[in-house]
C-alpha cells in the first residue's frame, strides 16, 4: 500500500538518475510507462529526488557482496566486517528512510546463490537476517525484499530469513519454478519480481568460437511480453515486477544483451514494455534485423579485413542508417565490466554492407550493427569474432 492505495509494480531496473552523455534515464522510465525504479546500491539522495519529479517510486537497493573463490578478503564469519557493514547500512537507511519517493528496501542479490562455501552462506544468513530486524526498528514504515536467483536462493530464504517481508526473484526466461516451490513449500509471502528479462547466456546456444549467441532485439522483446503476462497473471501473490534494464550500457557477454534502451535511444523491448505498461499503441517502432553475417568469424589473422552483411526492416518505412563497432566481451557475466572498443576501418559496401579490420591483439569480440531510423530508436545486433594468436 503506498499512501492508503495499493501499489501494483509497473518497474524498471535503473540504476542511474542520468548517463555518461547526460542522458535522463528517470524521465525514461517514466516515458516508458512505469511507476518505479529499482537500484543495487548506493544511490544518493539526488536520485530519489529525480524520481519524484517523474512520479516514479524507488526500490532502493543496498549492496552485499557475495563470497566467491574468485573474490577478495572479506568474510561474514568476521565479526569486524560485519560490525562496519552493518554500521553502513543502517547508517544509509536512516538517510534515505522518509523521503516521500522511497518504496522499499532491496536488501542483498543474488547473495545467498554466489556465496559459494557453506559456513560463508551460513553467516551471511544470519547477518541478513539481523539486518533486516535492524532496517525494520529503524525504519518500520517501508518493507524489505531479499532478490534470489530465480529459485536457487529460496531454500536459503526460507532457512535464514524469517523477518523478511517480501520474496524477490530474478527471472530470465520463466517463473514458473519460482510460483511452484513457493506453493509446494506452502509458502505465505508476497512475491516481487525485482528484475525480468531476456533469456540469459547461459541458456543460448554458442556459435563456433564458443560464444553465447546474443538474440535478436525484437527475439528479446517476445520474452519481456511473456514474463509480464506472467506476472500480470499471478498478480494475487505477486506485488509486479521490474523489467532489466534501463542505463549505461552492462558489459555483460555482451554490451547490448540486457539494456532496453542505447543511450537516448530506444530499443524494441522498451515500445514493448510501453505497450504492456500503458496499453497504448507505439507511435514508431524501431527497425528489425533479421540476421547478420559475417566472411570470416573465426582464425581471424591481426589486422585482418571481414566483411559484414545485415538485413533489416523498419515497420514505420523509416529510412535506416547503420553504423559499426567492434568491442570487448566480458570474461564473468556476474560483474558488470567496463567496455573496451576497438577502432576499426570501417568501408561501407552499401546498406547494412561493410568491410571492417579486426583487432591487432589475439582474442574473442564482437562486431555489432546499428539501425536507427531518425526517430530515436535503435535496434542492434552482434556477432563473435576470433583473432587467433
């Protein structure tokens, strides 16, 4: 309930306020449709105030790091880290805490799932748990939401988190093992869906550099529409849900795999997302791809010249321009890393025709396409290349 009136959630996964170019990604969401943001942690004050103008409430995240082998020194069995930790958090909730844009408190994600040994999970349990009583006696006017990974967490949940208020889950693909354990387990806890969205690599097929292949922006689009039938369907024990994501570019197996927009631009998930959020019709669609291909993808020589060929549509018969890039692909899907481009000499052979060089330096990238159509909307499409050694 938000103001005496319940509270549907029609959200989308926005970290930033504004972009590197100074794009206003709140007013976005708002264009878009919805009535919330989420974060991950640590957005200022500014932020919740950004969102307010755009009428937009704010699932406020708060970070903790899960215990990998591949991560640093801390551990939730040290009583030192936790005390600092724990002095942090409730420090930030008692600054954010009676801003009038605030929703609830997205405490954790996917934490429980990627901490990988036993005791560390253990205590991490119990520290959650105690920040969650801590949040509740400092702030007893805003619930609290643990984000699992789809349903791996949820046992943990289940063990270490009986304060908690609401059940998160992030889906990419379907809900329905998340809705089954819930009601198997007989499980009394509202459900909020606090990130939804394309498949991810981990279910796609790979290409023959051993890549996940990146599906197509209107591909992705058909899965954004699925997932909130779902949710719309379930709405008696679903509070709805945040689509992922709106922001700078994730350089997450790929840089376009998750994001609904590019920039300023639109893509097609997002029109798609309009429509469910506000049933009302696009007044123009981004152009469509319908493949893309390459001379030569794989045992690519340093410096060496490929051409690429693509073959689009615009539903509005806008006319289409095309640009090319070359960038980096990211070595860990779970951490977000920065983007390395590559400059490349591109030679236009005609529409969607061109021929580029591949990097110098012995590795795995992407070639990506853009489509915009003089209206603020993009579709893009990519696909690996090998330079050998």
């Amino acid at each position: 309930m938000v103001n005496g009136k319940r509270f549907f959630v029609f959200g989308v996964g926005c970290q930033q306020a504004h972009g590197e170019k100074g794009e206003d990604y709140l007013e976005m969401a708002h264009a878009m449709g919805a009535n919330a943001v989420r974060t991950w942690g640590d957005a200022p004050l500014s932020y919740l105030d950004q969102a307010k103008k755009n009428n937009l409430m704010v699932d406020l995240g708060i970070w903790l790091d899960p215990i990998r082998e591949t991560g640093g020194k801390e551990s939730y069995q040290d009583a030192e880290f936790r005390q600092n930790l724990m002095h942090k958090i409730l420090e930030y909730v008692h600054a954010m805490k009676d801003h009038p844009a605030l929703l609830l408190w997205n405490i954790g994600n996917e934490a429980l799932a990627y901490t990988e040994d036993p005791k560390e999970k253990a205590a991490l349990g119990h520290f959650l748990e105690q920040v969650i009583k801590n949040v509740h006696e400092e702030d007893p006017n805003h619930p609290v939401v643990y984000s699992c990974s789809i349903d791996r967490d949820l046992p943990d949940v289940e063990k270490y988190l009986p304060s908690l208020d609401i059940v998160g889950t992030n889906v990419y693909g379907t809900i329905s093992t998340v809705f089954n354990w819930m009601h198997n387990e007989g499980n009394k806890k509202p459900l909020l869906v606090t990130e939804f969205g394309p498949l991810g690599s981990w279910s796609c097929a790979k290409d023959k550099n051993k890549i996940p292949y990146d599906p197509m922006d209107h591909l992705k689009s058909v899965e954004y529409a699925s997932l909130w039938r779902q949710i719309i369907s379930a709405h008696d024990v679903a509070l709805g849900g945040f689509a992922f994501v709106l922001g700078d570019q994730r350089n997450q197996d790929s840089l376009t795999w998750y994001n609904i927009n590019y920039g300023d631009l639109k893509r097609d998930a997002f029109w798609t997302l309009y429509k469910a959020y506000t049933r009302k019709k696009p007044s123009n669609r981004p152009p469509k791809f319908s493949g893309i291909e390459l001379s030569k993808s794989t045992a690519l020589k340093a410096g060496q010249e490929i051409e690429v060929t693509v073959t689009a549509t615009d539903p509005d018969r806008d006319t289409i321009h095309y640009d090319y890039f070359i960038a980096s692909i990211a070595s860990d899907p779970l951490v977000v890393e920065p983007a390395k481009f590559y400059p490349a000499e591109i030679n236009v052979l005609g529409p969607g025709h061109a021929r580029l060089t591949v990097p110098t330096e012995p590795g795995n990238y992407r070639v990506y396409v853009e489509a915009t159509d003089g209206h603020k909307n993009v579709a893009i499409i990519n696909h690996s290349i090998q330079v050998a050694n």
